[in-house]
C-alpha cells in the first residue's frame, strides 16, 4: 500500500533542515504499524508525507502504486480524502455540532446525499461504540468519547489507511486503553493502521515498529 522509494523533505533556509532524510520504507495492506522517535526527530514530517499533507522534495511516495508526486494538488485532495483517513491527539471537533454532525461535515466532499451522510455517521458511531451518544456535543464528552468520535469520523469515509498522531496524548489510562483497543479491533477487520507516537506502551500494541531519529528511519 505505502512505497516511499529515497524519499525525503529538506525545508529551505537559510541553512536548509533536512527534516526527513532519504527514506525506503514499504508498508503492506492490512499491517498495523508504529512509529516511534522522540520529538523533533521528524514523526509529523513523515505523517504529513503519508497523509498527502505535504510533497517529498525529493525521491518518491506511491500509494496504492500511484506514484503521488505525479499529481496535481486537486488530485492529492480527492485521493486523500477517499483513501486515507486521520486521528489527531488534539480531536479537532466543532464545538457546537452533535457527535453525528461531527462525523457526517467531514464527508462533505464525496457530495453525498446529507441522509446518507447522516446515516453513514450513525453507523461509524455505533461501530466505535457510542450510539448512545449520537446527539452529544463534544463539551459533554470525555477525552476518550472525544477520541471515538475523531475515530468514527475518520471511518465514515471507509479509508483503506489509517493515520494516529499520538491518538492517546491527551487521555487517561483507561481511555487510552479504551482507544488502543478500537485500533486493535479495526486492524483486525483489515484496516491499514499507522500510528505515530513517543510512547512505548502505544508502539507495543502494533506488531511492527518503525523508528524515527533525527530524519533517519529504521526497521
């Protein structure tokens, strides 16, 4: 599914930052993976790369054998939004809409129909298990419901990857546990996970690990 073939991102200067130095790295459809590295050692650069968020300055990422640099910015956008979906440590939900509400805006650019949005979002929400709180603003949820939700957001659009930066950054234990669990489960379901962290608890729950220092990748 991933291929980045010497791919890496050099920021401009003066002096230049080589944020990602040249990288081969080859993920499978179906493998759960972490990546860890402290901070500053270029995790959101090489998420940002895999999320179609920004372009390598040189070498090449191919998703799904379409070799990404190829395209226009249009055509990174539509392939982003059906293929990949994304969890933040932050949630990022609009504050005065409902958890159903949160998680149909964000299929707004597949122009379906908002009854089949709307009823897609129930689904991705009993999925993660929060039916009971389809209707609930995010001031009434807790850090983990919060977290569900980014998650069944992220769902509702059926991506074939999913991307976690530090999903469980903001959480308690058991919420956490809660969230690494939702992962587990939608892995074995066939899902595609990735998940950036500097946690080793976190990295531990995926059966590979990928490690990041500095801009240099390994295993």
């Amino acid at each position: 599914m991933i291929r980045l073939e010497r791919a890496a991102l050099t920021y401009p200067g003066p002096p230049p930052v080589p944020a990602l130095r040249p990288t081969n790295l080859t993920v499978h459809r179906g493998e759960y993976v972490s990546i860890v590295g402290p901070s500053g050692s270029g995790k959101s650069t090489l998420l940002n790369i895999l999320g179609l968020l920004d372009r390598p300055t040189e070498g090449k990422f191919l998703l799904d054998g379409v070799d990404t640099g190829a395209l226009g910015d249009r055509e990174r956008t539509a392939l982003r939004g059906l293929r990949i979906g994304f969890v933040f440590q932050a949630f990022h939900l609009l504050a005065r809409r409902t958890a159903v509400e949160n998680v149909a805006l964000a299929q707004l650019y597949r122009a379906t129909p908002a009854q089949q949005r709307r009823h897609d979002a129930r689904e991705a929400l009993e999925r993660v298990g929060l039916a009971h709180r389809l209707n609930t603003e995010p001031a009434r949820l807790s850090g983990g419901e919060r977290q569900r939700v980014a998650i069944a957001r992220a769902l509702a659009a059926q991506p074939a990857l999913l991307l976690c930066d530090e999903p469980t950054g903001n959480l308690d234990s058991a919420n956490a546990a809660t969230v690494l669990q939702l992962l587990d489960d939608l892995w074995h379901a066939g899902m595609t996970v990735l998940v950036i962290t500097h946690d080793p608890t976190v990295a531990d729950q995926a059966p590979r690990r990928i490690i990041i220092r500095d801009g240099v990748v390994t295993g």
